[in-house]
C-alpha cells in the first residue's frame, strides 16, 4: 500500500463515519504512522507503507470511526504556542478556550506587575490555560496554580508541565474548585463542565471524554454556580474571573455575577463565530 492508497481509504473509510473532517482525520493518522508532516504526504504518494505501518493505520481508523477524539489517537493537541500531550482522562483542549488564555493574558498585562499576582486554572485538565499563561510570563514572579478534582486529568497536567519546562511556573493541586485556597487570587480563570446530561448523551464527538469534564447538573450550571459563590472570599481586591461557557448561558452566568460577587462588573464576549462564549467579570 502506498501513501496515496492508504489515504484514499481512510477518507472513504471516515466519511462513512459522522467524523466532520474525514479529509483532515485520515491525513493526520497516515501521517502520524507514518512520522510524515501533511506536506511530506503530499509530495511523497508513492512513499510505501510497511505491513505493521497498515495494520496500525486501520486500528487507529477503527477507533477514530468509533468516536475515540483525533488528539487521543495522535497523542497531542496544539493549543495557543504549547503542544500538549492529551489521552484518556482529560478533556480535549478547544480552540475556543485560546480565547479565555488570551484574555488573561491581557489582563495580566495590564495591572501592575510590581504586586504580587497570582491565577489559578480552575478545572486545568491537561492545563492547557495554567502552562499557557505561564510560559507568557515566564520572565515574570507570576506564580500560577492548577487545580482539578480529578487526578488522572492532573497526570496529563504533570506530563505537560515537565516537557514545557514549567515546572517550577505552575503548581499543581488535587482538589474542588478553590475550597483549598486561603490567598487572594489576582485572577481566576476556568474551562468548567457547562453542559446538561441530554446534550451528551450519546454524542459521537464528546462519547469518548471524560463526563465529568463535560456535564454539571440538570442545568449545566451547578459547578460554574459553586465556584461563583466561593469566588468572593479569595479573589483581590483588583481580582478578575473569566469563564468559558454555552453560548446560551450568557445571561444566566453573567446574572449570577451580582449575586455572589457584589461589586463585580460582568461582561460577555464572543468566539471566532461569534458566539456568546465566556463571562468576565472585574471590580467597577
């Protein structure tokens, strides 16, 4: 079999499936076999492929056919300027969330950095937005903590943190939400489960997630709800929250700002599709 062979196959092998990129699914796993970049692919068709190199490449079509998330098959997920190493256990990093790391980076930048400033990543996963923000500040005493509840989601976390060379940036903690801290938190940032049991339940493309990353409550607001309650007793006196949500959460989670963290001004911004995507909020 040779390369063009193998990803006419998998192509027609995955648009069978309900896989939204077939094209790009089967030119990331033939590549990934085959240690070959997309352009190396390309100008080399007639490139062979070994009896074990064929036998890999259909085990992997299968699982990604079954729903199994295209970074747990490669092993790793671009997010922002890291590549991160993703698998079983953690949620996928969105495209989406670049946008909640980006703002706090921007934040961070703009409040005096001769104070002491300290972010906590609540629900981190494989801390996509904790090793982001630190390796933007890595000149800087920024001191950046990672939490999450579950510890095969930190095992991920610990992975990243050592190959970045961020382990001396970001801590990591086992733990629910920020019932733990007991310092102020210049800025909390959270990637939290937003959605309601009916919209996994049996979704090809989240099947293979962790649920516990995915759903909170009835309403898809129980966890984000808790933290917003506990958020008033740790956050500095200039403390800003970002969240990523549902796009139809908007008004619900920007009117829960008052409520628990008086004094807050809540804003909503958009994605890249503008769509409603995640709530600040900052002091007036």
């Amino acid at each position: 079999m040779t390369v063009r062979i193998a990803l006419l196959n998998a192509h027609i092998a995955l648009s069978a499936s309900p896989s939204s990129s077939p094209r790009l699914d089967a030119e990331l796993l033939v590549g990934h076999v085959l240690s070959l970049s997309r352009t190396q692919l390309l100008t080399q068709p007639h490139l062979p492929l070994s009896a074990a190199a064929s036998q890999e490449l259909e085990n992997l079509i299968m699982q990604r056919a079954s729903g199994t998330p295209i970074a747990y098959l490669l092993g790793r997920k671009g997010f922002m300027n890291l590549m991160l190493e993703v698998g079983p256990g953690t949620l996928v990093p969105r495209p989406e969330t670049e946008l909640v790391a980006e703002w706090a980076i921007e934040r961070l930048r703009s409040i005096n950095r001769g104070q002491s400033q300290l972010v906590i990543d609540v629900g981190t996963g494989a801390g996509a937005i904790a090793l982001s923000i630190a390796d933007a500040f890595r000149d800087s005493a920024l001191q950046v903590v990672g939490c999450d509840i579950s510890p095969g989601a930190l095992q991920w976390a610990v992975r990243n943190r050592q190959q970045l060379g961020l382990s001396s940036r970001v801590d990591l903690v086992l733990g629910d939400l920020v019932q733990w801290l007991g310092s102020p938190a210049t800025l909390i940032v959270a990637n939290l489960p937003y959605l309601r049991p009916d919209q996994v339940r049996g979704s090809w493309e989240t099947g293979n997630e962790p649920e516990i990353a995915l759903v909170s409550g009835d309403d898809g607001l129980e966890v984000i709800r808790r933290l917003l309650a506990d958020c008033g007793r740790v956050l500095a006196a200039d403390g800003a929250i970002a969240l990523e949500i549902d796009a139809s959460q908007a008004s619900r989670v920007s009117g829960m700002v008052p409520r628990f963290l008086p004094g807050f001004q809540p804003s909503v911004l958009p994605d890249l599709a503008g769509h409603d995507r995640f709530v600040v909020a900052v002091r007036r």
